[in-house]
C-alpha cells in the first residue's frame, strides 16, 4: 500500500510540469494514507525530470520521516498542517503557476467571474493575510503558512472541498482534495480561472462576480448531493 501511495505522489508531481503549472523545482505534490497516517511527498531540491517513484518520501502525521534517505520538500510543514485540519482531503498541490501566483503576489483573491470558475470553486478562489514578521523569521516558517491557510477558511467559515484552493499571500497556489490527482486538476484549473480573470479584468476593470444563482448552479449540477453533471456511475 505505500508503495502505492508513492506511485500516487510520483505521478502527480510529473503532472505538474507536464501541464505548464511549474518551472525548475517551483512545487510539490503529496498523498496521504489517512488510515495509516502517513502521506508521500517530493523530495527536496530534485529536478521533476530525475525523479522516480522510490525517491517519494513518506512522512506522518507528527511529522516524523517514515522511510527515505532523501530529504523531503521544505513545504512538507505546510502540507501536514492542512491534512490535520482538514479531514477530507487525501492529496495536495503547492505550484507557483504564473496568472495565480501574479494574483498572490498582488494580495488579491481570484474573483468569480464566471461559469467556469463556478464549476469548480463556490465562490471566489481566497488570498491569506500577509504572514507577520515572527511568523517569518522563526524557523516554522512552513508551518505557518498552513496556519494562515486554516485562518482564512476558519474567518469566513469556508467548507476546503467547495473552495478546494487558496493563494498564498505574496507566494502561490497550494490546492487539495479528497485525492492527489483530483488536487492536480483542481491546480491546473486553478491557474486556467486566473488567467481567464486577469483577461476579464482587463477587458473590464470593473466588471462584477457572477450572479450568484448563476454560481450556484453550476457548481452545485457538479458537486454535493444534488449533482446531475456526467454519468450517475462515476459521481
């Protein structure tokens, strides 16, 4: 099962490069066996290109190193904080995609502007607060930033599988859902909704959210108990 929990994580780190989302070693992907309590992640420092499966580095949820001789990513923090808090989740992606890190770098949130976007995300995609200089200098620097990820879905009691994505104030992206490679598509649409709103923004400056009934029911014919959108089989 570990074994197979590494393929998960290696094969959702591949996918990064391969949909644009990242450049050198700008991210990481990771997949947690929540039954056991151990999740595999990206080694530290190694080039997508010369990974392979048994280089994944398997962590629990205390933070101990399971198994590797490898180092794992310096984010590994921040994933282990957001698999404690939420309870759902099975895999997460950290990119630092162009359009939706330009909009973390801003400190502004991806606004909805469109069915699109509502197929994915109930409601806008949310920016943190800027991490304080204590939260900076001392050395959980990664641990607080999952903090302030779980601060802004606690402030504004946002539920993380109808909003399964945050921009980092001044950094990036991270994204997560109930699998790693669910957690990748919702990456790659991540970046595709803030390309399509910087677009929007500049054709309109001030061009308003979507209607919210119109969000609503996109999102809602795609996700949670009502949805009709695919074949029955695979909902």
């Amino acid at each position: 099962m570990l074994t197979e929990l590494k393929r998960e994580a290696y094969e959702a780190n591949l996918a990064l490069p391969r949909h644009g989302l990242i450049h050198f070693t700008f991210g990481n992907a990771s997949a947690l066996d929540r039954d056991r309590g151990i999740f595999a992640i990206k080694p530290s420092g190694v080039p997508f290109e010369k990974l392979r499966p048994v280089d994944m580095v398997l962590i629990d949820l205390s933070g101990k190193k399971v198994e590797s001789k490898l180092g794992p990513s310096s984010d590994t923090p921040t994933h282990r904080r957001l698999y404690l808090e939420f309870k759902q989740i099975g895999g997460i992606v950290h990119t630092h995609s162009c359009h939706a890190t330009a909009f973390a770098q801003a400190g502004r949130a991806i606004p909805n502007l469109g069915t699109t976007h509502a197929d994915y995300f109930a409601g806008e995609i949310p920016i943190t607060r800027k991490l304080t200089r204590a939260e900076i200098s001392g050395d959980t620097y990664e641990w607080e930033t999952g903090n302030v990820i779980v601060e802004r879905f606690q402030k504004n009691s946002l539920a993380p599988l109808d909003v399964a994505g945050v921009l980092v104030n001044r950094h990036a992206p991270f994204t997560w859902h109930t699998s790693v490679a669910q957690a990748v598509e919702i990456a790659v649409a991540v970046e595709y909704l803030a390309h399509m709103a910087f677009l929007s923004l500049q054709l309109e400056p001030h061009l308003k959210p979507i209607e919210s009934a119109l969000s609503a029911k996109h999102f809602t014919r795609k996700h949670g108990p009502t949805a009709y959108y695919g074949q029955a089989s695979r909902r």
